[in-house]
C-alpha cells in the first residue's frame, strides 16, 4: 500500500466527513441487524477517520475489527475498537477475517486496488454474507478554478499514475469504483452508487497545497521529460491558492452493496 502520514491524514478528514454520501450511510444501516452486535471490518483504516463518521449512524451496540499495515497510525485510533496490524494484500486473502461481519468497510481504498484484488475482496465478502461502503473512491474528475491551460493533461498523468502498483497490484484507479459495482452486482449484491466530491473552496489553502505537489509529484513520475511543464504548472496553481482564489471539485464515489436478506450473513 501507498504510505500515509497522520498528518495528511488529519488534514483530508474533515472534508472527508462533509462529502460522503449520508443516502447510502443511511441505507447500509437500515439493512444491518438490530438488537444485537453486529461485527464491523474497516480495511485500510488508517488512524480511524471511518470509525469516527459511521459509528454513530449505525445500530448498536458495534465490535469493531481496523486493519491496516501501518501501527503508528492504527495507534492513533480509539483504543475502544480492536485493531491488527496486516498487509491488505493478504487481508483479503484471510477468509476468517471477514467471518462473520455483518458489515465491512473502507475509505479512500478501492481506487489503490488491482483487479485480482476487488476480486478477491468481493469473493470474502460474498461468502461471509456482508454488507459492504466503501467511501471516498477517487474517480478521476479534477476541476480547477480559476483555469489553466495544462489543467486536462496535468488530470491525465495524475490518472496514469493512479493505474500504477499501489501495493495491491497494478491499480483500477479512477475505473475502481465502476469495476466493484460489476463485481458485487455479478455475485448477488444490490449496489449503489453516489457522488461524494471534495469541494474545496479557498479556506482549504493548506489541503489544497498539498493535493497540486501530490499531482505534480506523480505528473513527473509519469512524463519525467515534462518536469519543466509540470513545475510551471505547479508554481501557478500554488500562486492561485496563495491569492485565495483557488477552487477545486475532486471527484470521488460512494458505493454500498447489500444481498437480499435470506443470503445476507452477520
């Protein structure tokens, strides 16, 4: 997997939680059981952005199991939720790590993933009759005000980037969210789809900044010969972000799956 600090990951969380899909939220809890515990897996978790947004919207009483590979982040997590320090790749592999969830889940994890592993995901899933959300899958959509001429190729490095081996595999990217819908939908899963965007306007200077060096990082790694034009791309794009004018939508999707309730497990 692709490494994260905890600080990006604590600067992404607050417009994480304002632009996910609360429909789809809503319509996973409705199906989960009720008056008994029902068993929660959160993949990639991260130092626990998903737990802090869906467990107050779900039934209780909730056990959670965190996975991720990273113990400094997990350790940064709510002590009240269990957690295990795992590669995803194998995760997925681990059928008695999704044994008995009623529910499994993840942020900002299916466009890092290859096609033999949403297989794999949807294979564990299927079998131990979970539910599924996963939040936040980027989709590929940049939109950028004001305008620069370069704005289109600089997305499409970006993109190409996306595609490249994140740890899971040479990733899906902006197609993930499109492929697990197939996927979950050829097993036997009602699936939805919502838009989730970030929206950021120029009070989100900080988060901003970053995202344009992550792309123009990945931009150069992509089309190194285009270093020059990247770096004046990038040198523009901060200025307008510093002038506080800058806007920028990142596409992103939500998408929840459940089967019908004779096959659903939990």
């Amino acid at each position: 997997m692709s490494d994260f600090t905890a600080d990006w990951l604590d600067l992404r969380e607050p417009v994480d939680s304002a632009s996910r899909s609360t429909r789809l939220t809503r319509d996973v809890a409705a199906i989960l059981p009720r008056y008994r515990a029902i068993d929660i897996l959160d993949l990639g978790a991260g130092t626990g952005a998903n737990v802090r947004y869906l467990a107050g919207k779900l039934p209780l009483p909730q056990r959670w199991m965190l996975v991720d590979r990273d113990e400094r982040l997990l350790s940064r997590a709510s002590k009240a939720w269990a957690s295990r320090c795992l590669d995803l790749q194998h995760a997925v592999l681990d059928a008695s790590l999704f044994s008995g969830r009623a529910l499994v889940t993840a942020s900002a994890l299916l466009d890092l993933a290859s096609e033999a592993w949403l297989q794999a995901l949807v294979a564990r899933c299927r079998e131990a009759g979970a539910a599924v959300l996963f939040a936040l899958t980027y989709d590929g959509r940049m939109d950028f005000a004001p305008a620069e001429l370069e704005d289109e190729a600089m997305c499409e490095l970006v993109n190409q980037h996306q595609r490249t081996d994140k740890g899971l595999g040479p990733a899906e990217g902006p197609a993930a969210v499109a492929r697990a819908s197939e996927l979950f939908t050829a097993a036997g899963y009602y699936v939805e789809r919502e838009a989730s965007d970030w929206e950021l306007t120029p009070e989100s200077h900080e988060l901003q900044r970053q995202l344009i060096a992550g792309w123009a990082d990945a931009a150069v790694a992509t089309a190194p010969d285009q270093s020059a034009a990247v770096a004046d791309w990038r040198a523009r794009r901060i200025a307008h972000v510093d002038a506080g004018r800058s806007q920028l939508i990142v596409g992103h999707k939500d998408l929840a799956g459940w089967l019908p309730a004779t096959e659903a497990g939990g």
